[in-house]
C-alpha cells in the first residue's frame, strides 16, 4: 500500500521531538551559564584591578569579554530561531569558544599561576552531562593542552607570592598531572551517572507505556466480553431460525439452498466459537484447573482449526527438532499466533503463507512467512502499536497490538522485518519455561 508521505513526515517530527527538545534545553543551558560566567569574568577584572590594584591589560581582557558576550547573544538568537535539531556538535563548539576565551584571559593574568585556572573542571563538568562520549573526551584533551600552554606562555602577576619563579617545574608538573587526573575521574563518574540518570528515565517511560497499554487492553477486554454476551442471544435465535429452515420441505428439497444454509450454519457455528473464545479470555466460563496439552497437540490442533476456518488457503506447516512439552492450552496464545497468520493471508491472499517452528536454547520461535508487498516503514517503526496498520480502516493494528502484548506477558517478544526476496516475516519469540505445565503449576 502507497504510503502518506505527509504521515511519514509527522512521524518522524514526533520521533524527534524528545531529542529537539532536549537539544534546545541544553544550549538554553549553556547560555544562562556563559551569561554567568560574563558577569563573574567581568567582577573579577574590576576587583583585581581596583581593589587589589594589579595592572591588568584591560583593553584586551574587556575586549575577549565583549567577544564572548556577543557570541551568546548569537547563541540566544540561534535558539529563538531553531526549526531543527541542535546537535551535540553545536554544543561542543559553544563549549570549546568557552575554554579558549577563558584560556586567553588566563593568559593575560597569570596562567597556571592564577587560582582560577581550575575552572577548566566546571567546562568538564558541564560537557560531561551534555556531551557525547567522544566529544567529551575531546574536551579533556583540549583543557590538558591549554593548561600545558599556560604553564609556557602567560604574563605573570605582580602580586606577591604569584609569580612562576616562585613554583618549582616539579611542582608544575604535579599540579599538571593532578588537573589531569581530576578531570579524567570528573569526565568518567558525571559521564556515568548521567547515563544511569537517562537509563532511568527511560525505563519509566517504559513503564508508563505499558501501564497505558495495560489499561487499553483491559478496556478492550471489558468491551469484548460486554459485547460478547449481547450476540449470544441474537445468534442462539439465528440458530434455531436455520435449523426450522433445513427442515422445511421447499429449503430441503433443493440442494443449492440446502447447501447455503449448511454454509450459513457452519459460519454460525463459527461466530459462536468465537464469542465463547472472548468469554473464556476474558476469565468466564473457566474451569478451576487449566487446561493441559502437549506443544505438539496445540501447533498441531491450531494449523488445522485455521485451515478449517479458512478453506482454500494455503498454509505450510513445519515443525522441526521441537520438543513435545507438556503446556498450558491457553485461549490468548491461540488467538495471538491466529492473529499473526490472519494479517500475512490479508498481505498476499492469493499466495502462500507459512509457519515454521524451532526450538534452541530453551526458547519457541514460530515464523511466519508471507509473500506480500511487506511492511512500510513506519508500520515496521510502530510495529505492535495500537492503530497503526496498513489496511486504512477504523480500528486496524489492534490484533498485533494484543499479540505483542500477549508475547510480552509470557516472557517473550514478537518481531517483524522485511525479507530480501520479497515478502515480511514475524518471528514469535517465547520462552519454553512459560509455557511449561510443571512451571507454571510450580509458580501456582
């Protein structure tokens, strides 16, 4: 089916939404502090100068202040304007003009010898929250070689006890190595616990996505077996109506309206199975003890339940080096692994489709095969996501959406790609110990 590019271009906005926004926080952030640092540059200057009365070249410090003054400004304006995403690369360059500016303004005051010169660490701090791992480091090797420079090449103060003739090289080779190693160990634990912080966050959302789909599914729930106890009636009735039907002399006397209404009693038969399927899901009409199977029973029975319901398609069945387990003959992995075939047949209803079943490593994989046109790609980015189908009709992509969710309850998990020859494949991934009879009366 021809994709919307509109709808493509929609999702793939919202798909970066989060990471514009965090992009547009971040740089936000960089400018509130450079604006700070602005400030505290600039009262500092003036209490060296007044108060302490150390002559400082002004006109080149107040201009490398005004420079980076100017530059945030620019910043501001980019984030007012920005439509796109603010990549880590904007961030590194803002951070980088950061350190060079304050590496010039050591320069003129001092150098290593200058007590500031370890604000290098808050540039390294802040990069370490809002960096990439390589730009970070990046960072690191930047701030060492300024520092190293400084140790070179700086106008020294005339206060007292600040000059470099006072500092020994081994004591400027120690206070190197230990910048050095402050910065790698501040880099390496903020790095740290600011992926442990994200992790985080994305579990909870996580979380809150499941407990959505949790709650939409037990509403969906609710309003299935609501509505499947509305059609018993009706069907009942319908029921009784085709069985006067066959026994009338002008219905039985012809043998095309005879077969019709056997046809219409057998798609009856179907539609009640179907609604005490839905009642027993539901958790009505069920025994104490659940029910009990072996796996090879059930892939066996559920194939031919599904070529019986839907004649002249063709389905190939193959099991292999599969163990025969004793299970759990449960109504939801039926109905998830019927769902799976239903949307390949819907795919290519005049090919082929087929079920393969493995087993390795303690895990049942069943593959299903089709020979259709294949997923687009925003189906394939929102696969098993309620409402999001190819088929353009109300309510479609609830049947994968509940055969995720199944799959997901059991442990497992449901993919799908498109094959290179042409086609889709869904792999149905579950772990053997949740389908195990012993297990699960073990877990009772």
């Amino acid at each position: 089916m021809p994709t919307d590019p509109r709808a493509t271009s929609r999702q793939e906005e919202a798909a970066a939404a989060p990471e514009n926004l965090a992009g547009r926080r971040n740089l936000l952030q960089l400018i509130q502090l450079r604006w700070l640092a602005v400030a505290g540059q600039l009262a500092t200057i003036l209490t060296a100068e007044l108060l302490l009365q150390e002559r400082l070249p002004l006109r080149e410090m107040l201009i490398l202040l005004a420079g980076l003054a100017l530059f945030n400004a620019a910043c501001w304006l980019r984030l007012l304007r920005a439509r796109g995403t603010i990549h880590n690369g904007e961030l590194l360059a803002g951070l980088v003009v950061d350190v060079l500016v304050l590496s010039a303004q050591l320069y003129f005051s001092g150098g290593v010898g200058n007590p500031f010169i370890f604000l290098y660490l808050l540039q390294l701090a802040v990069g370490a929250m809002l960096l990439r791992p390589r730009y970070i480091w990046a960072m690191v090797g930047l701030t060492c070689a300024c520092f190293l420079v400084l140790t070179v090449w700086h106008r020294p103060l005339s206060l007292p006890d600040m000059g470099l003739q006072s500092l020994s090289v081994h004591y400027i080779g120690g206070l190197l190595v230990c910048f050095m190693l402050n910065a790698t160990l501040l880099v390496i634990f903020i790095h740290r616990i600011g992926r442990n912080l994200r992790q985080r966050d994305s579990h909870l959302a996580d979380l809150r996505q499941r407990a959505a789909e949790d709650e939409h599914i037990i509403r969906m729930g609710l309003l299935a077996s609501g509505a499947a106890h509305e059609l018993g009636t009706p069907l009942a009735t319908l029921s009784v109506i085709l069985g006067d039907w066959s026994r009338m002399a002008p219905f039985a006397a012809d043998p095309e309206l005879r077969e019709e209404i056997e046809e219409m009693q057998f798609q009856l038969t179907r539609c009640k199975s179907i609604v005490t399927g839905i009642l027993l899901a539901a958790g009505e009409s069920r025994g104490e003890a659940p029910g009990q199977t072996t796996l090879h029973a059930f892939l066996d029975g559920m194939v031919a339940e599904w070529r019986e319901t839907r004649p002249g398609q063709q389905l190939s069945y193959e099991r292999r080096d599969t163990p025969d387990l004793a299970i759990i003959s449960d109504t939801a992995l039926k109905q998830m692994l019927a769902n799976v075939l239903d949307n390949a047949l819907e795919a290519a209803p005049q090919q082929p489709i087929a079920l393969q079943v493995r087993c390795a490593d303690e895990w049942l994989t069943l593959l299903v095969c089709d020979q259709g046109p294949g997923f687009a790609p925003e189906i394939l980015a929102n696969f098993g996501k309620p409402y999001h189908s190819s088929k353009g009709r109300p309510g479609s992509g609830l049947g994968l959406f509940l055969s995720v969710n199944v799959a997901r309850t059991l442990g497992g998990h449901i993919e799908a790609r498109n094959r290179p020859q042409g086609g889709a494949e869904v792999q149905i991934s579950l772990p053997l110990a949740a389908l195990s009879w012993r297990e699960t009366i073990g877990h009772a």
